[in-house]
C-alpha cells in the first residue's frame, strides 16, 4: 500500500489514461479559426504602383585632411594655413555640396587647445561632418 495523503484506500489503481477531450476541443477550436482566417488573409488589392527607375549613386562626398603638427601648426591638406586662411577654407568647403567631410588628425603632443581651437572653427564654419583620424599604438 502507498503512503500518499492524496490516495484513498478505496482506489488503489492508477489513472493510466489522458483525457482527449480537452485537446480534440482546442484542436476543433483552431481548425475553425484558420479556416476562417485563411481566406481573409489571401484577400489582396490589386494596385498599380508607378514604376521607377533609379541607379545607386557611387560618389562618394569629398574629404578634406586637416592635420595639427606638435609645434601647433594647421596643415589643411598638406599644405599651412594661418587662422584666418582655415576660417575662410573651412567657410568655402562648408558651401560645397555634398558637404566634404573634416578628418582632424593631431599629434600626440599637440595642446588640446590647439585641437578644440579647430574643431570649434569647423563647428563655426558650418561643417557638420568630422571625424578623428588615429594611429594605432604599436606594442
């Protein structure tokens, strides 16, 4: 005799079989709902859409490399510039469109001021694409 609180003495056999009738009601159940769903589904509208013809563009905007020296110098693509020739530089290429991008390269000793001097006056000129170009440091 099993010790269980749940038995009684009176049923001693096991219940050896499932009850399908739960699971043949849910499965009636869905069967009904895809049936009536399957056709609501398949219902289209024909539309006659306008057909357009485009190519991908592949030109790429232009870019402009400002490098800051350690001694404090601008170079706006290789060649020197003073403050008042990179505000006019930075204005001209701010009008041009697509806007070319700014690559801010400084060397590791260059003064921070140096680099927020120009990144401010790229910010002022109105261009709105820049981006720090870094070397990676060798072990």
């Amino acid at each position: 005799m099993a010790m269980s609180p749940f038995s009684s003495e009176e049923d001693d056999g096991l219940m050896n079989e499932i009850n399908m009738t739960p699971l043949v009601d849910v499965m009636l159940v869905l069967l009904i709902v895809f049936m009536v769903t399957i056709p609501v589904i398949r219902h289209a509208v024909k539309i006659d859409l306008p057909h357009a013809s485009s190519q991908k563009e592949d030109s790429k905007p232009a870019q402009v490399d400002v490098s800051i020296e350690a001694d404090g110098t601008v170079l706006w693509d290789g060649a020197a510039v003073d403050e008042q020739a990179l505000q006019a530089k930075i204005a001209a290429a701010s009008q041009a469109s697509p806007q070319p991008e700014l690559h801010l390269n400084a060397d590791r000793k260059v003064a921070y001021e140096k680099v927020a001097q120009v990144m401010s006056a790229a910010q002022r000129g109105g261009l709105t694409k820049l981006g720090f170009v870094t070397a990676p440091t060798r072990h």
